[in-house]
C-alpha cells in the first residue's frame, strides 16, 4: 500500500512538472507568436532606389490588401531624381516574347490594368505598336541622292554591286590595318538576343509604316511567338514617375538626393536583420542622415546595385540614345541595315576620322506619344559607371553616329530636329562572364531585399517585379508568379 501510494505520489509530481513545462512552452510560443505579430503589424521599410523597378515596388506596397498607413512606414531613397537613369531614357518597349519568361506575361497584364486604372494613355503614353524587323540595303548612290555623301576617293569604291540583296556581314570590307583599328562589328543591345531574333515571321512591309525608305528594305519580318505577336509601350519617364506620384499620394515618402551609403544591422535587431539606413543628404551639404528601426531594405539600385551590395555582381552597359521630334504611325522597329563599307558619317569625316562600324549596324527605332521617335544603338563599356545617375557622360559622337545611320533608311527621320542626346546604364546581372537575369528576393541577410538586373526589360517587367516585392514583403512568399529561379540566394547573395 505504501509503495502505491508513492507511486501515485510521483506520478502526480512528474505530471505536475510536466504541465509546468507545458504551460511555459506555451508561454514562450505565445510571446513569440506576440512579437511576430507586432513585427508584421509594424514594418519600416527603406527602397534604394527611384528608377521604375523602386517606384513600382512603392506603388505595390501601398496596395497591398494587408498595408496598413497606421502601421507601415515606407521611405524611398533617390540619389538624384526620379527616372533619372535608364527608366528615363529607354524606350519603353512592352512585349509578350520579351525575357525572363517567368515575369513577362504578369507584367504585360499589369501594364494594361495600371493604364486602364490610372488613365495611362494620357499620363504616360500607354498604346499598342506594331513591331518588327527590317532588312535593307544602302549604296553609295542612295547616299549621294540625299547628300550623305561617301568618303571613298576611287572610282573603284564608287562600283555598285551587281547582286541587290543584302551581302554577307562584312562582306566588302577594306583589307586596311588603320580602317581595322578603328572600326568593329556592330554589338547589339540585350534585347536583340538569338531567342527574340528566332520569334521573327515574315509579313509585307506595312503601308502606314511610311517613315522608312520602302526602296531600301528587303525584308520585313513582324516580331513575337503565334498569338502572342502583340506589343505595346508607355513613355519610361512619364511612367515611372506616375508610380513614384501614385505612391506618394497613399503616403511613400520619396526623397530625392538622398545616396545610401551604408546598410546595417545591430546587435538588439532580432537574428541579425538589418536596422540602419545611413544615406548621404546631395542637396544638404552632403550632410549624413539615418533611419532607424528599419524592418526591410529593398535595393532596387539598378547598375549602381553592385555598388551598394557587390556580391549581388550587377553592373552597368552604356548606351546612347536620341529622342527625335517627330509624329509618325506607331511602330517599334528592329533595323538590319548594310551599309557601304567604305562611308564615315560626316561627322567624322570633318575630323579627320574613320568610320566606327563594319559594314553593318542595326539600331532600335520606336515611335513614341508625345511626339516623339526614340532609337538606340549598341552598348559599351568605355566609361566606368559614375556614382550617381546625373553624372552619366554622353558621347555626342556616338549619338551623332545613330543619327547618321537612322538618317540613311528614314528621310523623315533625317529631317527632324533631335531634342535630346543621352546616356545611360543598363542594370545586369553576370555571372562567369554570361547575363543571368534580374535577382528578386531576400538576400542572405534578413530584412534585405533586392530587385534588379533587368537589362533593357526594366520598364516591361516593372509592375510584376514591384507586385512580387509587396508580396513577399507582407505575404512572406510570392502569389502571383513563381520566380524561384531569381531567386538571390541561389546565386550566394
């Protein structure tokens, strides 16, 4: 009788010490269950960055069924101003055959339904465009009849070739040292990649297509997969900056001038998360400020994203561009044009110099709203990326260069006033040597995000990539696309 009731004697204290321990894992689940609550409750969120892919992301967040103005701060950082970089001077082409696959028709949808929601053909230009790739020859007699002119000094170099479809690449060039060193293969933007160039199907010229020379094309081949052949653009400065407005009007604090300097975390941030903002105030002395108690930091740096975070491996592509004034049918038009080898735009005939291509170049040419014509031509890497986006150094002459190629095919084109020469750098991420596409996720520090590397594709795939972010900032996980393939981690970040 006695050993059972010590056996019920301890068996009562062991359950007792049991539900102790019960009762205090239970508290301790609760407080933690507590505080992550109150951390969803109450984020303080910093975007580096005001080019498209930040102000989308702003834009997002404030629509977000669980953003709560009460309870969300959300701060935008801009070293310069909004859209000053590429999502200012692209060209703001929309396409359903455009890359990374996993974005782009989310995208193109959202494109549409901000237009229809927010009045986008009128604030930034929002419309379909026809698209396609044209093939055409130039001779040295075309040349003449406009007064371009050529620079050979022989009769010989003033022979048309008997054969009047497109030569070969490179097919009458000069066997000369001098001209080798001064001239290249033309070197195509991103968007002109082998998967885009195999999407091409032949089609007739267009009639309302009339501001190229129709006597000079050889070939027209409409852009796009069967059924989704469909394109579409929005002006990039316009566009961004009606994010940028529509984010602040629910409460984004935007300010502009402000470079980050350095992201931290500090010891009382729970598991390491980052905590400090520092940003360097361009239109206050340079005077350092910070924003503490910060919960999330989404870098969307474009290429100055390699600066701020360097093992994300973003970096910056010049390109130029020049914004014609001229009203003409909307088309965005890819160019393949041959050209004598032996012609240097005047340009560079004045100084003395010798042509920069090779007998072939082939750059973009978009009809835009607003009365205007955007081309682009190929990248290069001459000059280091600057801090800060209002110190991108144009080269006039590469400029001058476009203009005079565009002039060969389009004398509409030739004739009108150029309103801007521009600059810029294209955000890509690189890998072992090869473009990976955009990262967009958490880093490998909590609380730090990142959303960049776009290429040329920042402004089509903006809306998806800023809805993603409000996603996985406040639902933890994405909905509405799978991007685990960018995801940063998976590429060390």
């Amino acid at each position: 009788m006695i050993s059972s009731l010590a056996e019920r004697s301890i068996n009562t204290f062991n359950t007792g010490v049991e539900a102790s321990k019960l009762k205090l894992m239970n508290l301790s689940l609760c407080n933690q269950l507590v505080i992550m609550a109150a951390q969803q409750q109450k984020r303080n969120i910093v975007i580096v960055g005001g080019g498209i892919i930040g102000c989308t992301t702003a834009y997002f967040l404030t629509r977000h069924p669980k953003f709560d103005p009460a309870q969300h701060t959300i701060t935008l950082l801009e070293a310069s101003s909004i859209a000053a970089g590429a999502s200012g001077k692209a060209g703001g082409l929309l396409a359903l055959w455009a890359y990374p696959e996993c974005l782009v028709p989310l995208s193109y949808r959202l494109h549409r339904e901000l237009a229809d929601e927010h009045n986008g053909a009128e604030r930034w230009g929002y419309r379909q465009v026809g698209c396609g790739s044209i093939g055409a020859v130039v001779k040295n007699a075309d040349l003449k009849a406009r007064g371009q002119g050529t620079s050979a000094s022989t009769t010989s170099d003033l022979k048309e070739p008997n054969d009047t479809t497109a030569a070969a690449p490179n097919a009458h060039l000069p066997i000369q040292a001098e001209d080798e060193k001064t001239s290249k293969d033309w070197e195509k933007l991103p968007k002109q990649d082998v998967a885009a160039t195999s999407l091409l199907s032949k089609s007739v010229l267009p009639p309302d297509l009339d501001w190229v020379d129709g006597s000079l094309v050889r070939s027209w081949d409409v852009m796009g997969r069967r059924g989704e052949t469909e394109t579409a653009q929005a002006h990039p400065f316009h566009f961004t900056n009606a994010m940028a407005d529509l984010a602040a009007a629910k409460g984004v604090d935007i300010r502009l001038g402000a470079k980050v300097t350095n992201i931290t975390s500090s010891s009382s941030a729970p598991n390491g998360r980052v905590d400090t903002v520092e940003y360097q105030d361009r239109n206050n002395n340079d005077e350092i400020n910070s924003i503490t108690g910060v919960t999330d930091v989404i870098v969307t740096a474009g290429p100055w994203t390699g600066n701020i975070l360097p093992r994300s491996k973003i970096e910056g592509l010049r390109a130029h561009s020049v914004v014609y004034e001229a009203e003409v049918s909307p088309y965005a038009v890819f160019t393949d044009i041959e050209l004598p080898s032996d012609w240097t735009p005047e340009h560079r005939r004045v100084k003395g110099q010798k042509r920069k291509h090779r007998g072939h170049v082939d750059p973009e040419i978009y009809a835009r709203p607003f009365g205007e014509v955007y081309a682009c031509g190929e990248p290069d890497k001459t000059i280091p990326l600057p801090e800060t986006a209002d110190q991108v150094q144009c080269d006039e002459d590469q400029c001058n260069d476009l203009i005079s190629y565009i002039a060969t095919v389009s004398p509409i084109l030739a004739s009108a006033p150029v309103r801007a020469k521009q600059a810029c750098y294209l955000p890509q991420h690189v890998r072992f040597g090869e473009e990976r596409g955009p990262l967009i996720g958490q880093t490998s520090t909590p609380g730090l995000w990142i959303a960049a590397g776009h290429t040329c594709w920042g402004i089509q795939n903006g809306p998806a990539t800023g809805l993603l972010m409000s996603e996985l900032i406040f639902d933890g996980q994405t909905k509405s696309a799978d991007i685990d393939k960018l995801d940063p981690k998976k590429f060390k970040v």
